[in-house]
C-alpha cells in the first residue's frame, strides 16, 4: 500500500472513471477515506451494494464538506453547476480536480465559481471503455494510461504537485499541457474519432439497400470495431463535442479536406496513391505499438481465450 | 474428424487468409491433402519450414495439376491473372473458388479465362486479422464467422454445395448473396470504414498544432482502434478499393453528407440532435453482440490477462 495522497477524497459522478477513481483510491490506499456521490437515488442505492468505498452522501454538502481532495466525474457540461452548488461547503484548502475529456471550456465554466481557499486542476485520464454506470468501473483501469494535467492560474502547485501523486498511484503516466493545447490533441485523438465512428454507424442505419440485419451479420470486416467507439455514453459525448467545438471543427476540416482527396483516389483509380497511403499508416500503428499503448495481438480475429 | 470434402485441396497464396484456409483444412481433416502455392520463393520457404501443408509447389502447374479444388488467395487484383494462368492445366471436374472481398469483379476478370470443365464458386470469408503473411494464420480464423459465397451461371450445384461444406467444416456460418448485393453490403460494412480508418490516420500524421508523438501517447481515447484498421494489408486493400469502385463511391457519398449534418450540429451546438444520434448508435452495436460477431467485453480498457 502506498502513502496516501489525501486523507478524505470525494468523488462526485459514480459512473465508469468516477468509480474506477474511487476503486482505485481504495485499492492502492491512495486516500484514507473514500466518499462517493452521484445525483441520481438508484446510483447512490447501486453504490452501496457494491460496497466499494466508505460513505456514500446523499448531498453535494454532506459529501465535500471534510474532503481534502475532490474529483468531479460529471459531463463536462456539469462541472460548471457542480462546482457553483458545492462552493459554500468546500474546506478551506480542498484541491478540486476533474476528469473531462475537453479543459478550456471546463476551467472556463468552473473558476468563477470557486473559492479564493480552493485551488482547482483540472486533469483528464485519457483511458475508458465503452461501458458506463457505477457497475462499470474497475482499479486498474488507468495502469499504463496518460493522465493529463492542465495547470492555470487557479492551480496550486501543491494542488498539482498531489493531484499527479494520485494519478502515478493509480498507475498512470502523468503529463502536464496547456488546456488549449490538450483540446486540439484530444480533437484529433479522440473526438474526431468518435464523431465519424457515430457517423459511419448511423449511415449503416439507414440504407435502403442493405438491410440493418446484413449489417449485423457481416460486421466483422471492420464496421465492429467502429460500433464499439459508438457505444460510448450518449450524455457525456454530447458534451464533449459542444464543449470543444472549435477544436473539432478544425480537425474535422482537414479529415474532409483529406477524405476528398482519398475519394478521387478511388474515382480515378490511382493505385499507387492508395498504396503509399496505406503503407504509411501502418507506420504509425507500429508507433503507438511502441509507445505501450496497445499490444500486437491481432484483434480483428477475436481468438477465444 | 470429418469426412475430407476434397481428396486433393490447393491453396493459391499463402497470405493470412490463405495460409488460415489451409491449416483448417488439415486441422479439421476437410482435405485428404493439402498444396500450397506462393509465387514468392521466400514465402514457398517460409512454408516449408512452417510444416503445416501436404506438399508446397514451385509452380502453379504443378500446384493445380492434380487438385479437386483450388482456392484462390491473392490481392483480388491478381484473381484474373492467376486463372490464366493455371487454366491450362486444371483437371476436369474442379472447382475453382477464392477468398476475395469484392466479387463482382472478380468474376468479371475470372471467367473468360475459366476452362468449360471447370466450376467456379466465388467466396467471401469475412474474418480477419490486421496481420499478413505466411505466419500469419490460423486454423481457428473462420470460426463463427460469416463466409458469404455468389454463385453464377459458371459455379456447378456440386461445386456450391462442396464448397459450402468445407466452410462449415471450417467452423463458418455460410450465406448465399448475389455478387453486386455483396459488393454493396461489403461496402458499408467493411470498404467504407478502411477507407475512412485509412483517412484519419493519415490526417493526424500531418497535422502542424499536434506532434507525431503526441497523436501516438493519447491514442487510447479512440484513435488506436483506427490505426488497428489502417495497418491491414496495402496490396490487398488497394485492390479492394479499386475493384469496388462504384459501390464505395455510392456509400461513402452517404457517409459525407450525414457527416456535413452532423458538422451542423457540433457548429449550432445541437446538443439534441448529437444525443439522440449516440443513442441509436448505440442500439446497432447491441444487435452486432446478439448476432455473435462480438463480445460484450470492454475492449478500451484493454485489460490484462
């Protein structure tokens, strides 16, 4: 067990990261005491079931009033109002921090809102499945991930300084940005994924030539594995693309600008463009393979066992 | 073991999907012998050293002459080529059948060089893995997997039904579909998305605002599945794209105009519209894992062991 971080840590949202960051504190003694809360009652009730931290608060005061670290795991449109109903409870010194997917519109939505006693870093574990609600999370969900701070003038370098003790703790590798920087890094990604793996899936949905059923059936060729990105939770990626549009829409444009391109490839039939296209993306596989951020285990066979 | 459906089975090309079909048919007993032909000599060793087929040949003469079925695995450019080829020395009687993902066009270039006493029974397994190569294989590769055969006026009742057998010995569910309606279903399911899995890693690698080794350390927030697709084969899927042209065109023309009206909602912050479109895709996936073409699982998580 190591040394914990905090004393008392209060996690706010209890689906897939919030109760992956709860589990974790507990499981590697990271905090002494856990707190959970969610606004929702039959996630509070499921909570208590699973038995996997030490309170669960029945209201924002009760849950942050002792914290000495409190990490908000709401969409990123929360944070804002989150913040805004907690503030008078906050304990003089409390480092609040987040987990959202986009940082500028965050900080922006949350720093008016925040006692001059607290100090706020906002931070983004770049790790995730498709799955969410309290059932979903799971300790060692962020071992070997990226854990991105974004520093700003209401971040306290003690704040930042345990904030990347926790996530270290939690076996994640930590790395410090400019929030502005982080979104356009995240656009492309991350959110420009996800926005054409929701595209491609909604397309397949509605053709007249082929039926949903063929869909289904022959997924395996490749349309599968954009079906899992279209799978995450609907609420919080609504947020993240109008919370980092102008990112999006940046990187959006060049993904159009270059699909033209690879369009009139295939109209024209130049096969050498395709070719050198399609080596050179392999490249980069081999890359992150490199980085430890994936294995070389082929997927698309899905090998029992 | 079950009874061969062929006494002599060859096998053209010794790639994944070649190399995969060969080891099933020796490993579920499909064939009383196995030859494998590669026109590449280092492949041919490869093979050799591998010792998983009856007999490789040096030449397709050699490789076809006495076959009862012969089961084309090369780029879907080389189909029309290779039958010339062979033509000359098939033995009355055999069907000719091949693993491609297009199928129309692969008849188109099959057929005029197809000898009268032959059949031929066009195939498409639809398995993979992101890997190539005489290694690559596996005889589990077809298990529970759809493989879609279009017969036509040149494929015997005999030669389908023969055919049929092997892929459910395979371990294959097997479907009949008319070549162009394939070509159209293939298209959404599995060109469309290579295409665009190609696309994107391509943009990010030529981006000015986000490094190379950025895009490669935050990958895991949805990126990675991409480059999974966009490190396929490049011959196989240049010839993919240049041999299905017309449907491609058709679909990706639907996937560029959904995604203009989606660009609409990001840019008028249409947080409906983005929320019920990422909860309908979300259904389509539920369908994919009832179908059995996938795992509920959590893939992002990418959990060890």
């Amino acid at each position: 067990m190591a040394e914990p971080v905090f004393p008392r840590l209060t996690v706010v949202g209890f689906g897939l990261i919030g109760g992956s960051v709860a589990r974790a504190a507990k499981a590697y003694g990271l905090a002494g005491h856990v707190t959970a809360a969610d606004n929702s009652p039959a996630v509070r009730t499921r909570v208590r079931e699973l038995d996997v931290v030490d309170a669960v608060a029945d209201s924002l005061a009760e849950a942050v009033a002792e914290a000495d670290a409190v990490v908000l795991s709401v969409p990123v449109g929360e944070s804002g109002p989150v913040v805004q109903a907690m503030a008078p409870f906050l304990k003089p010194g409390v480092v609040v921090s987040d987990v959202g997917s986009v940082k500028a519109a965050v900080i922006a939505a949350v720093t008016p809102h925040l006692p001059d006693h607290a100090s706020f870093v906002p931070a983004h574990p770049v790790a995730g499945t498709e799955f969410s609600g309290p059932d979903a999370g799971f300790a060692e969900l962020f071992a070997d991930r990226w854990c991105i701070l974004t520093p700003y003038e209401r971040s306290t370098e003690a704040g930042v300084a345990a904030m990347g003790r926790l996530w270290q703790g939690f076996g994640a590798r930590v790395e410090t940005m400019a929030p502005r920087h982080h979104d356009l890094v995240l656009a492309i990604t991350s959110h420009v994924p996800h926005l054409i793996a929701y595209n491609i899936v909604g397309t397949a949905a509605h053709l007249e030539e082929v039926t949903q059923s063929e869909v289904m059936k022959f997924s395996a060729g490749g349309f599968r594995d954009f079906t899992r990105i279209a799978a995450s939770d609907p609420t919080m990626w609504r947020d993240i693309f109008l919370n980092n549009k102008d990112a999006v829409l940046e990187m959006l444009g060049r993904f159009s600008e270059d699909l033209s391109s690879l369009q009139r490839m295939v109209r024209f039939g130049d096969g050498d463009g395709l070719f050198e296209l399609f080596t050179r993306t392999r490249a980069i596989r081999t890359g992150i393979i490199a980085e430890g951020q994936e294995t070389a285990a082929p997927d698309f066979g899905r090998r029992k066992g």
